[in-house]
C-alpha cells in the first residue's frame, strides 16, 4: 500500500534543512577555528562531526527540493511509491546519505566525551565509516524491488531515529553532568542544543506523524543547532 505525502511535507522541510545547511556551515567554521586555536582532541572530534553531519543537511535539503518539485503534478499530496522510480529512487539514496553522514557525526560528537588515549587510534580510521555505504545501498535497492511505506514505516528510518536517540543520549548524559558541575554560561547551551536535536529525533521516531508534531520536531532541530552555533561563537570570541 502507498503513502500519503502532502505537498507542504516537502515545503517545509525543504527550508528546514536548508537552514540547517547554513547553520551547520558556520558550526563547521567555529569548530575549525576552536580546534586551531587549542589543537585538541575534543576540538577535532567536533570539527569533523559538524563537518558530517552538515553534509547530510545539505544532501537532503536539496534531496526535499528536488521531491517538492517533482512532485507538484500531484498536488496537494502525492502517491509516494507509485510515481516515477527515478524520483523514488533519488529521494531514498538522499534520505539514506543523509541518515549515513548524521550517525558518523553523533558518533564523532560521543567520541569527544570518551577520555581514553586509545581512542585518538580511531580518528584515522573514520574514513573507513563510510564503508557501510555499500551496506546502505543494498538496503536501499532491497527497498525499491520490495517496497515499504516511506518515509514513516521505512525500517531504516525508523532505526536511524532510534541509533540517534541512544547515541544522543550518552552525549545529553555528559552535557547535563558537566552543566550540573561546571555551571559554566557555555555548558547550559551545550546541554541545551543537544536535548533539543535529541527531542527532534524522538518526535520523529515515536509519535504518530501529525502535522505539528512534525513541525516542532524540525523546529526542535533548527534550535538545537542555534543553542550549539551561540556556544562556539561565545568560545571563539573567548579565545
């Protein structure tokens, strides 16, 4: 059976994630700068998560662009898995990528709470992150010959928002503890932006998909990234 998609679904995310795309730009820049400045580990962690994980805001903001006008012969809602394969096909490898990218970047951004000397070995092996691609891909077709209610019934889609949320929570865990401590005026927006990217994917996993709830969870996001952007920029003003 196909889904349902309205029109506005591919609208609204469309200017969501190209926000987030700009946003992530200057987290990329600030983080590159803090770590030029120290040179630490934490730093370069959190360089090359905001790196990755901007990639995918960019890849699936013109991903949700390319569907919103494709998909305008269909208005107001469109049959998602009985139109042309070739936007199915472009729309799913878009959202995969980006599920891809964003994981290896909460895994980098967990790594900079990790304390053992054992995991600098790991930053010259994150290229080889990438290697599960081929993996993804063979999802990805197994997808398109079977078939499966996308987005929100898609397995993927469903384990990507669960990894993220178990991930996010070891990092929301140590952002809280070191707000607790410290109570430094940088680990409350710390703490702040990842509850909020951690609210976002739970909305987006665990409840029913409603028009408002879809709303806040990317309204969610975009604060989240602007909590974490007014951190760096207050660190590398500090600096």
């Amino acid at each position: 059976m196909a889904v349902l998609i309205p029109l506005w679904f591919y609208a609204f995310s469309s200017l969501t994630y190209i926000i987030a795309s700009l946003v992530g730009i200057l987290l990329t820049y600030f983080s590159f700068k803090l770590y030029s400045l120290t040179g630490r580990r934490e730093q370069r962690f959190l360089f090359y998560a905001m790196a990755s994980i901007t990639l995918g805001f960019a890849i699936l903001s013109i991903t949700n662009i390319y569907g919103y006008f494709n998909f305008q012969h269909c208005f107001p809602v469109c049959q998602f898995d009985v139109t042309d394969p070739n936007y199915t096909f472009a729309i799913k490898s878009g959202n995969y990528v980006y599920y891809l990218t964003s994981l290896v970047g909460y895994i980098l951004l967990a790594l900079t709470y990790l304390k053992s000397i054992k995991i600098e070995k790991l930053l010259s092996k994150i290229p080889r992150f990438y290697l599960i691609l081929p993996i993804d891909m063979a999802l990805l077709i197994q997808t398109l010959q079977h078939g499966f209610h996308y987005p929100f019934d898609n397995f993927v889609f469903q384990l990507f928002h669960l990894l993220s949320i178990v991930i996010l929570s070891y990092i929301n865990f140590n952002t809280i503890t070191n707000y607790l401590v410290l109570k430094t005026k940088y680990s409350f927006p710390v703490m702040i932006g990842f509850l909020f990217i951690g609210s976002y994917h739970f909305m987006m996993a665990l409840t029913p998909f409603k028009p408002i709830i879809f709303a806040a969870a990317h309204l969610s996001l975009l604060a989240g990234l602007v909590s974490l952007l007014y951190m760096l920029i207050q660190v590398n003003r500090r600096g």
